[in-house]
C-alpha cells in the first residue's frame, strides 16, 4: 500500500526550521548542501568497484593511517560543497591536520561544520558499509577572526549532527535536538525520503560490539563486563551476541535500529596513559547527540560524552554508546574498584 504522505527531507528541514521562530531558512541551506554532498558520495561510492578509484594514495592523514583514494574524495567534496553557500564560517575534517577556512571569496556565515568525510575506510576494498559523520555548531566567537575556538566545543553546544551510510541502501540520520529522524536515498528520483521517523533505541539490548582482538589491552572492568555479557543466564537474556563490523557508522546504525552497546574502550596497557582510538570532536560527541536524542546514552566510562570541553581538534576518548541500560551497567562495571 502507498503511503499518503511522501516526505523528503528538504520538506523535513523546512517543516523543523518552521518550529523555530525567527530562523532565517540558513541552517534549512546547509543541511540541504550537506544532502548534496551525500548524494555525489554516495553515487562515488557505489560505484568504486568498477572504477579506477580503489586502492591507497600513498599519503597518511594526520593520525598516521594510511588515505583511501575515497575518503580524499569525500573529503574535497563536502568541503566544495559547503564552502560557498554563506552559511558557514569555519569547518574542521578528520582528514585535515588544521581547521578549514572558508575561502575569501565567499561569505561567512554562522555555522561551525566538522565531519568525518568517509569513516571505516579499511572496509571499502571489501564492499562493506562505511559513513560520513557531521556535526553542526553555532560560532562561538565574536568579531572579524574566526579560529580554532570555534571548533574546540562541548558536544552540548551541538545544533545538529548526524550520518550517512553507505550501505545496501544509502541513509541520511540526523538529529537538530527534536528526535532522530532517518531518511532512505531513492536512486531512482535522487531524493532522501522520510523511512525512520523519531528512532528510539531499545533502553536494553542484546548486541555488544567491540574489538576483541583488543581484549589484552582492556581495563579490568571492561574485561568482568564482556565476560557478563558472555555468561548465560535466561532472565537478563546472556549471552549477548558479538556483532562487530569495524565499520563505525555501520555498527552504531544497527545498534540505533536493534538495540545493543559499542564499545571502543581505551588500551589500558600503561594505565597511567591510556590511549583511546576514536575521535571526540568527528566521532564520538555527534553519534553521542544522536543517541541521547534518540533515547540511549554515550559515555567514556567515567564521564557522559556530550558533557567533554575539547581542547584539541584530533582528541581521541573512549566511546561506549548505546541502550541506555547496557551503558549504565557498563559504568558500573567500569568503575568498580
Ligand atoms: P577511521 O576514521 O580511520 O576510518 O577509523 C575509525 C574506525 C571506526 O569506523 C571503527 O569503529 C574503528 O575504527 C575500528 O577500529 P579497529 O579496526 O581498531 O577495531
Ligand atoms: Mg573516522
């Protein structure tokens, strides 16, 4: 049967900038160049395996890791799309060493862009799903300067985030503090339509998903509770089930729909340097706005997400996200001395 109302998410930004009186109709334009951008990447991205375009540059990004030909793409290609529109005033890329400034040649605006251009990129030879994860902030600063400050920000402060997935279909997911709301890219019309209104998270799960390859480097809280998780025991429904994509859009996505945790806890090996792997600022504090919006929580361990000042632009932290539940549990555990 058909369904009587067909909403595309152009229509869905205006409707939710028309619950804010006096909005100017500027976020309604980034979002929407955003969507722009999505969809040229996700048309790359579908067709890289008959393309020349697979395979390594040779040049590392700035955390050491090798660059697909891809996430360059991806990467240039948001930035070109966003550049111009006037809406905002400075942008920041996990692929980039230093902030992006916008170039003389167009307006400024007031919005703070940072994103992840194409996140899980070890999984693009394999054909698995990979993403693109943004994050909106208003400028902090005042006057003619605009600097790093208005990038190093509490996740709080966030006025959208969401992510794309690249997957069997391609997904836009995004949150402006009012729900979660997911829309599905028709190829045949090239229009992200409403698929997944208000996503709630399950508040418990039954999936966890971390690398287990990294158990010797886990703090021993983390090692009691993925044995928790592992034991049986029919009333608390254990043993859960290990699903672990690598992918980080990937995995979060399914544990959004289904229920469950992800876990990238730090390595623990010198506890008095713990090393976390994921970023704060193009990672963890935008899929955090999500999930809270959503109903679930994200936390280090010790501390909520949303809740950590950034003090600087590649700051990694642990992430643990997910049912509100399973994350709860996981601090209990975490924190026990
Ligand atoms: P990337 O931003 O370089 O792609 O790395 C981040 C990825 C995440 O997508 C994923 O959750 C994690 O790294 C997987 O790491 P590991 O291979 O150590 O399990
Ligand atoms: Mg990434």
């Amino acid at each position: 049967m058909l369904k009587s109302k067909v909403v595309t998410i152009q229509r869905h930004i205006v409707e939710q900038e028309r619950l804010h009186p006096g909005a100017t109709g500027d976020f309604t334009g980034l979002l929407w160049d955003l969507t722009i951008a999505a969809k040229t990447i996700s048309r790359e991205v579908n067709k890289a395996g008959l393309v020349d375009i697979l395979g390594v540059t040779g040049e590392n990004n700035v955390h050491g890791e090798i660059v697909k030909k891809l996430d360059v793409y991806a990467n240039e290609k948001i930035c070109k799309s966003m550049e111009h529109g006037g809406h905002l005033c400075i942008m920041a890329s996990e692929e980039n060493k230093d902030i992006i400034p916008i170039p003389d040649e167009f307006p400024k605006g007031k919005y703070v862009l940072i994103f992840d251009p194409l996140d899980g990129s070890s999984n693009i030879d394999a054909n698995a799903c990979i993403g693109t994860i943004f994050s909106v902030y208003r400028r902090k600063t005042t006057g003619s300067m605009i600097t790093q400050e208005d990038c190093l920000r509490k996740g709080t402060e966030q006025v959208a985030a969401g992510y794309i997935i690249y997957g069997s279909s391609t997904m836009m997911v995004y949150t402006t503090g009012q729900g979660v709301y997911g829309f599905t890219l028709d190829p045949s019309i090239g229009e992200f339509l409403l698929s997944h209104e208000n996503i709630r998270i399950p508040s418990k799960g039954k999936i966890y998903s971390i690398n287990e390859g990294n158990a010797n480097t886990w703090d021993e809280g983390t090692k009691k509770y993925i044995a928790y998780l592992k034991e049986s025991d029919s009333l608390t429904e254990r043993p859960y089930s290990l699903r672990y994509i690598g992918s980080l859009v990937a995995d979060f996505h399914r544990n959004l729909l289904y229920g469950g945790i992800f876990l990238y806890p730090a390595d623990n090996r010198d506890p008095n340097k713990p090393k976390a792997k994921l970023r704060l600022l193009y990672e963890a504090a935008p899929l955090a706005f999500i999930i809270e919006q959503a109903g679930g929580m994200a936390s280090t361990g010790k501390e909520r997400i949303l809740d950590i000042q950034a003090t600087e632009l590649h700051q990694k932290v642990p992430v643990i996200i997910g049912s509100k539940e399973d994350v709860l549990l996981y601090e209990k555990f975490f924190n026990q001395k």
